[in-house]
C-alpha cells in the first residue's frame, strides 16, 4: 500500500505545476555533471561541515615504507590522499596516491565560492587536463569544456552544452555532449518541475526516469527502459527518505524482481530482503546495524537456504565534532552455523583539521581561461551536425544496398581521392614494399559492407609513379569485421609497414585477450602471409604466445602458467615447444586471422592463428 500512494503522489495533477522551479544551485547539482559531481564527492562523509582538509590513511598489505608513514592508534599507515574543502564541504583540492604516482585535481570558484569554474588535473610538468564550467546570468551551467593544455596548445577532447526552456512551472534542460571526434551524443531531455524531476537520457541503461524531491534531494520513484526497453522498476520511500522496496516489472504488468527494506524505530537495525527472479520466494538477506553516529558496525547476510555468512563489524574513534578518525574493519567466518575467528582485516585514518573563527578558504589563483577556445568550439556543432548527416547516408545507403564494394578509382594525383562514396578512412602507412625506388601506402578503409560482426574493413595498397597514386591491390579478407572483438569492439588495432612487408594488428577479447600479428609480403607475383604472432590468455591463468615463420615452416610456441595469491603476486610455470610446419603460404586474399588451426601433436592441443 505505502508503494502505491508514494506513486499516486507523483502523477497527481497539479501537484508539481503549483509548486516554484529549483533554484540554479539545485539545477546545477542535479544535472549529472561530473565535475560538479566530484567537487561534492565527500560532502556526505562527514557529521559536520566547517572542514578545512583531511589526510586519508590506510593499512597496506605490505609494510609501508616512505615519508608518507605514520604510526596511528599503534598501527603503522600509509597517507593515500589529501583534500582541502570549502566551509560547505565541496573540495578545493584532492590528492591521491597509486603506487609511487601522485595525481591531484584543482578545484577553482567564483570570487562568492558559488558556482565551480575549472577542475585542473596536471598529468606533467607541461601537460594539464582541464575541465571549464561556464554558466549563463541566471547562474545556470550552459557549457563545460574538455580540454588538454600543453605548454598553451590546446586540443578539445570533449565539449557539452546546456541550453534551457521554461514553461509556466517547468524548466526544460536540453544536454548535448560532443566528444574528441566530433560526432554529438543524442540530445537528453531533463524536465524540472517543483519538487518531481524527469531524465530522458537516451545513452543511459535508464532511458527515462522520474525523481520526486523528499527531504532535500531527489530520489528515483520510477524507471522507464532499464537494460531493457519494455521494463519498469518502480521505488518507494518512507518519510524520513529511506527506501521501502525496488520493483521490478516485465511490461505486461506480471512482477519480475523486487527488494524490500525493513528498519528499527530509530534506523539502527536495516534489512535487505532480496528476492529471486519471479519476486515471490525470498532470496538473500542482509543485516545492517548502525551506531548513534550513524555509521554501520555490523553486516551479515543470510542465503535463502538460511546458511549464515560471514559477519563484517566496524569500530570507530571519534573527535569532539562526532566524525571519526579511526575505522577499523574485521571479518568473523561462518561455515553451516559455525563461527571462525574474528580477525581485523582493515584499518583507516582520517586527520582533520577544521576552520578556525575568521579564516577563509586556501584558493589557488584561477588560470586564464584560454582565449582561443571560443574560436575553437564555434564550429564543433555545425561539424557534428554534417557527421550526422553523413552517419545518416551512411545508414541509408547500408539499409538500401547502394554503395560501391570496390575501389573504382586506379590513379589519382592523392590519397583521397580513392575513398568511395560512405566508405571512411581509418589508417594509413607508408614504406617500402617492393624494393624499388618510390614509396608505397597502405590505406585501411571502413566500409558500408556486412563483416562476420559488423562493417567489414578493406586494405589497399597504392604505387607511386609520374606523381600519381597508383591502386596496386584491395582486399577485405585479412581485416576483421569492426564488431569481431568480442567485449572490446572494434579489434583492428593498427598497420605498418616494416621490412617490405604489410604489418595488421588485431586486438580483442574480455577477461581472456588475444592478439594478432599478421606480415603479408609480395612475391611471386602475389600478397602472401608469410608470419603470424598470437598472444592469448589472462592474468592469475595461462598466457600462451604462438611465433610462426611460413616461410621457413619455424613454430615456437611458449605456454605460461600463473597462479596468483590473495594479494595478486603470481608464480610462474611453463614450457616452450619448437618445431617445423612447412606448407604452402596462404593468399593473402584468401586468409582470415584467427581461423587457421595449427596441431601441436606432443601437446594434443589445437593453436589458432
């Protein structure tokens, strides 16, 4: 019943139209931006605000060692970042650790600290990535800006704009994004209306999503499309803002998945009740329990079968702000109602140092905001509009069968000129392949054809004479389809051209990768592979590399076996296998990577190359 009424509230008419728009502050802060994201990223880590800056410590697995050490609460800890914060808690600067790396991002204000103006995150001395936030007189963020700074050259890696419509009580949000090749990400729509909110974001998994304003902050109360386009997850909350169930259901109505959440009078005790996929028969539950501070110091779950797991619990130490400055985390196993020992396995410490009466914000001076970027992103949305246009010919041209599956052309005074019409250029090399004097090129094309997985690719090879290109040879066999990668896409990942030979590179797979090395030479009149290197396998299991010479039948297979710890260090095992394959060489028209079997008879095993 509570999730029907909290539903009813959000659809009842009148209800939001009646009701002011949010201020800028609260527009700015909910439009998923991540810059302004980031610079509120520990705003809920702490009881109070009033934070000058925090150093992070923690326990690592290895005994710490360097001029970050400290002895905390008898435990030796390494710093793992540093923060300076705003009196309201948004960060002016961050530092973090991995490894013997630092990183750190500036944060830099307007003079009033209102609104975020640039995040600069240095890579080296003479590179910066910095991230623009512009605003319009309203105080609305209309535009943020991606951009590497390197010694005052600057590159656009990504561009958004925010442009904004109201209507009565409602203020419409149009977010664009543009990204380093120009192209725009469709248009999402966010709609603003007193205390309800609703997110059309094509690009998300959520494609559309209702949030309804309960103390403070906006919470999702329903979801449109997620993963699937036909499915509706639905949310209720209690009074004070925590949440009641997640419901899942297929779009005829029937129920497909839910979680409910169950807490003590004073939230001190929370429960998760998962359940299995048709939602009726209950599946995992888990037991928080929280102290007066309001931080959790016990977490147990229970599988459906009512085996109990592992129990987690948590200590604190605190100051006299009531944020704590000593975390410690143990774990107590649990096999068929057995409990082990309770052992720590975490320890944190956090070294706050808070604003005294008077004293303001540490700000680093804003840095120029380039002049030439103006000029630089003037064309960008003309530009994508043209490679949508383009996209859409392309889609056309694919969907009616209307384009060239050849290259036409034989001479041309240059390159470009070869490219048919909707097929692109993806790559190109330059050497010697022949042994006469004159430079070749390769050209690697993307075309409207149908691969295995997606559009297939094609390779051609020009001739230089009398200052015109000459089309030499074109194939698509020895180039993958461009979604033949598996979870990484795309494989093609480069060509060459070294030794007289026309060098492809292919790169794919998920947790196990492969990669291909495929040599074409010209002889005897034709493209011929005469070389092949794979590279298979996944860290912490086997990795095995495959080196083969057609041409003098030479094979040298290495297998390498690695069993890793806990803490991820791997011991090594292996063996390495030669022998001679000698068979006739394989057309280069006429070969595709990854489909020729090679036997390993002593190894009864089966190698692809």
């Amino acid at each position: 019943m509570k999730y029907a009424v909290c539903f009813l509230l959000l659809l009842l008419p009148g209800v939001s139209l009646k009701a002011v728009a949010q201020s800028p502050e609260v527009i700015n802060q909910n439009l998923d931006n991540f810059e302004i994201a980031a610079s509120f990223a520990d705003t809920g880590s702490f009881r109070t605000k009033n934070i000058f800056s925090v150093r992070y410590y923690s326990k690592p697995d290895k005994k710490p060692a360097g001029k970050n050490v400290k002895n905390i609460g008898g435990t030796l800890v390494q710093m793992t970042a540093y923060a300076a914060y705003l009196p309201d808690g948004r960060r002016t600067y961050y530092e973090y650790y991995s490894g013997d790396k630092k990183y750190d991002a500036r944060y830099y204000y307007d003079p009033q600290f209102k609104n975020l103006l640039l995040i600069e995150r240095p890579e080296t001395e003479t590179l910066a990535w910095q991230n623009w936030l512009r605003y319009n007189d309203k105080g609305l963020l209309e535009g943020m800006i991606r951009c590497a700074n390197n010694e005052g050259r600057l590159q656009v890696d990504a561009y958004t704009t925010y442009s904004y419509r109201d209507s009565g009580a409602v203020r419409m949000v149009q977010i664009t994004g543009y990204n380093s090749d120009t192209i725009a990400d469709p248009v999402a729509e966010y709609r603003f209306s007193g205390s309800t909110l609703v997110k059309n974001r094509p690009l998300y998994q959520s494609k559309v999503q209702r949030f309804r304003m309960i103390r403070h902050s906006y919470k999702p109360v329903e979801t449109q499309g997620y993963i699937f386009d036909d499915r509706q997850v639905r949310f209720t909350y209690d009074d004070k803002g925590f949440i009641t169930s997640e419901v899942w259901q297929k779009p005829e109505g029937t129920l497909e998945n839910k979680t409910e959440y169950f807490y003590s009078k004073e939230y001190t005790e929370r429960i998760e009740q998962q359940y299995h996929m048709k939602g009726t028969e209950k599946s995992l539950k888990t037991v928080r329990r929280y102290n007066a501070q309001g931080d959790l110091v016990f977490e147990q779950s229970t599988e459906y079968t009512g085996n109990l797991l592992g129990i987690e619990s948590y200590t604190y130490k605190y100051d006299d702000k009531n944020n704590w400055i000593e975390k410690r985390k143990y774990y107590q196993p649990c096999n068929n109602g057995v409990y082990g020992e309770k052992q720590q396995v975490a320890f944190e410490a956090r070294e706050i140092v808070y604003y005294q009466t008077g004293q303001v914000p540490k700000m680093l001076p804003l840095p120029h905001y380039p002049a030439q970027l103006a000029a630089m992103l003037k064309p960008i949305p003309a530009i994508a509009a043209k490679k949508k246009q383009q996209q859409e010919a392309f889609d056309a041209a694919v969907a009616s069968g209307n384009y060239d599956e050849t290259i036409k052309i034989t001479s041309a005074a240059t390159l470009a000129a070869f490219t048919p019409a909707y097929w692109t250029v993806r790559d190109s090399a330059f050497g010697d392949l022949d042994g006469v004097e004159g430079d070749e090129a390769v050209m690697v094309y993307k075309t409207p054809m149908p691969a295995e997985m997606g559009f297939a690719s094609c390779l051609a090879v020009y001739r230089k004479a009398g200052g015109q290109w000459h089309l030499w040879h074109q194939t698509l066999a020895p180039l993958l389809g461009d979604q033949n990668g598996g979870m990484m896409g795309d494989p093609y990942s480069g060509v060459e051209i070294a030794r007289r030979c026309i060098v492809i590179h292919h790169f794919g797979g998920s947790r196990q990768k492969w990669e291909y090395t495929h040599r074409y030479r010209f002889q005897n009149e034709h493209w011929y592979l005469i070389g092949a290197t794979v590279h298979f396998g996944a860290p912490c299991d086997y990795m095995e590399q495959l080196d083969y010479n057609l041409s003098t039948g030479e094979v040298v297979v290495k297998h390498t076996t690695e069993a890793c710890d806990k803490k991820g260090a791997a011991k090594e095992s292996g063996w390495t296998e030669r022998m001679q394959v000698k068979k006739p060489l394989p057309l280069m028209d006429a070969f595709i990577p990854g489909k020729t079997e090679l036997a390993l008879p002593k190894r009864k095993q089966t190698l692809y190359y």
